[in-house]
C-alpha cells in the first residue's frame, strides 16, 4: 500500500512494476514499513527506495512529509500502523490474520478508514466497532485476500454484510471520503432448509460486529440429548464477545435500542406462540386462536418495522417438500409460510439458503 507517495506499508516482489501498471512512482518513497508477521523471503528493494524496516509496538515514526505512523500492537504476529497525514486524516493498516490488541473505548478515536483482513478476521473490525475506532462513516478496505476467499459476487455480498469492499489492485482510494462504504442492511432475515447452512450464514453477517445478544428461541428442553448437542454446536461457532438470551418474548428487545440481534429462530417462536393461542385444537383455533395468533404475528412484525437494533433472524422453509400428512402439521406450515413473507416485508435483505450457498432475495 503506498500512501501519498512518501510511505510504503510491506513490500512484495515486483513493487516498482505494480506501482508503474497503477500509474505511480516510487521515486518519492522516504519510508517503508513491514507488517507482516516475518520478513519472508528476501525481497530485492527497487533502487532509490529506503531499507524497509519496522516500527516497535506502541512508539511513533515522525516523516519529512509531514505524516505520522505509530505501530499498533496486535493479538498475534505482525505490526499495525496507524498513519495519520499531513490534513489530519487517519488510516489504519493491519497485517494478515491480525486484530489489535489492548484497545480501550475512546483511546484512539475512530479513523477514515481500516484496511484488514476482514475475512480472515471479522473480529478485528468488531473490537474496532466496540470502542469506537470504526464508525459509520469509516471506510473498512479487505485485503490480503488468497484464493480460499469466494468468487467475486459472494466476496462482496459477505464483505458488505460486514461494511467492508474489497478494490482492485492498483486502485487508488482516497482517505476520508466514505461515498462507497457499503450500507449494512438493518434488518435482515435468513431463511432455508434443515442444514441448509442458514445459521451459519446468520452468524456470518454479524461476526463483525461487538456485543451480539444471541436470542435463541427453542428453550433447553431437559433430557432431550440430540437437542443439547445441536446447541453447543451453535453455541461453540459463536464469538466468546456474544452473549445469550433464550426467550420467545421478541417484542420487548426490539422495542428498546442496544446491541445486534441475532434470533434464532423464528420457527420456534411460531411453535412456542400455536402452543400458548391453542392452535393445535381445531375448535380453539375456530374459536379466537387464529386472531389470537394472527394478532401475535402482526406485534411481531410491527416491533420489527419499528426497531432501531440491528437485526438478524433465522426462519426454516417448510413449504417446499412433502405436504405434511396431520392437519396440525399443515397448519403450522401454511403458519409459517405467513409468518416468513410478513416478516421478510419488513426486511431491507432476505436471503435464501440451499445447500450452502446464500441466494439473495432482496436487498
């Protein structure tokens, strides 16, 4: 990464070249800093360019230019610099498979822009979110990107989950203007088959971001050992910084602002609320649960609408397989089927998953 032309950050084979395909010089190179977690192999450094050298954790290098560059230390190998330019604009540049170490809220102020390993480490921009070092505003640039990163349409659509891009080479991006930063959809709901992968694209959409209240809506139920070994599943896939709420009260938690929801799932709230309308008996059903239920869904989706959190829901799709052969059975898909396409009309992105792989629907 070159910046302003006076500060390269790492150096590879065929530096000079790249920077001639993209249009630049190195001719008014005066620093170059490595980052990465070990030298490498030995790199020929182009004629006229300064030995690269290396930053200590915690102190600040002083250029000519008029820029600032303090080495940031990481949770692992490697150097993170923070660049601050001569207008006072702020950049963080991260090294491959790191994330910042011994952050505190308000210690650094939030930069223009970061640009990390986002795929590698989602965490990262989540420890940045929690003490305010990446806003709104900030444009989060993934890089070092192999060839263990999805092809191209899937790499942007998980990266803007995150409120990342990725850019070219040779792209020249220019530090505080935040036009191009994805916009995080609010509200979305993920929906599939059995091990369709749902959950786990669900979790992915919110892995960078801190404080996720997990709600998880199908309750403990004691003796049930298959049951129990599908929540740990869940739960050891989920970041140490989530916390957990098992409850169907959904209502109350989107009337009120706070962290990221994840809920997990809205078929089990569906199960949970037939159960407490009576829905399974058919002359109870006739007899005010349908209302009743009717009524539920629509508190649902209204609290949805409403919501100021950042939303993630998780629901099955039931209706496209065998019709069930009980009418209880057909109610609750027919119920379900109602509750999804509510729910997804209130949602800035819906997305279907088969067999693994995410299908947006909207948004």
């Amino acid at each position: 990464m070159l910046v302003d032309g006076a500060l390269l950050l790492d150096l590879t084979p065929g530096a000079a070249f790249a920077a001639a395909r993209a249009g630049r010089s190195l001719g008014g190179v005066r620093q170059v800093l490595l980052s990465h977690p070990h030298n490498g192999p030995a790199v020929e450094v182009p004629a006229g360019l300064p030995q690269p050298g290396r930053v200590p954790d915690g102190r600040e290098l002083a250029l000519l230019t008029g820029h600032r560059v303090r080495a940031v230390a990481m949770d692992s190998p490697g150097t993170g610099y923070a660049v601050t330019g001569p207008d006072g604009q702020r950049l963080l540049y991260l090294p491959p498979g790191g994330a910042p170490a011994g952050l505190e809220e308000g210690a650094v102020g939030m930069y223009d822009m970061v640009v990390a390993d986002v795929v590698r480490r989602p965490d990262a921009l989540a420890k940045l979110r929690a003490v305010g070092a990446v806003g709104p505003t900030t444009d989060v640039v993934a890089v070092h990107l192999d060839h263990d990163v999805p092809p191209g349409a899937e790499l942007r659509r998980q990266l803007a989950a995150a409120g990342a891009r990725a850019v070219p080479d040779g792209a020249t991006l220019v530090v505080g203007a935040y036009e191009d930063v994805p916009d995080v959809p609010r509200r979305t709901l993920v929906v599939g088959g059995a091990r369709s992968g749902k959950s786990v694209e669900a979790e992915r959409r919110l892995e960078a971001f801190p404080d996720v209240l997990y709600v998880a809506t199908g309750g403990t139920r004691g003796g049930d050992t298959e049951w129990a070994e599908r929540v740990a599943a869940h739960r050891e896939r989920r970041p140490g910084s989530w916390r957990t709420t098992e409850t169907c009260d959904l209502v109350p938690l989107l009337a009120v602002d706070g962290a990221p929801l994840l809920i997990d799932c809205l078929s089990l709230w569906l199960t949970d609320a037939m159960d407490s309308v009576g829905a399974w008996d058919d002359a109870v059903w006739a007899d005010g649960g349908e209302r009743a239920l009717r009524e539920r869904v629509r508190e649902l989706t209204d609290a949805v609408r409403a919501t100021r959190r950042t939303v993630v829901a998780v629901s099955n799709e039931v209706g496209s397989g065998i019709v069930p052969a009980t009418a209880s059975g057909r109610r609750y898909r027919d119920e379900l089927g109602r509750l999804n396409a509510a729910f997804a009309g209130e949602c800035e992105q819906v997305v279907l998953v088969v067999a693994g792989q995410a299908l947006v629907l909207r948004g």
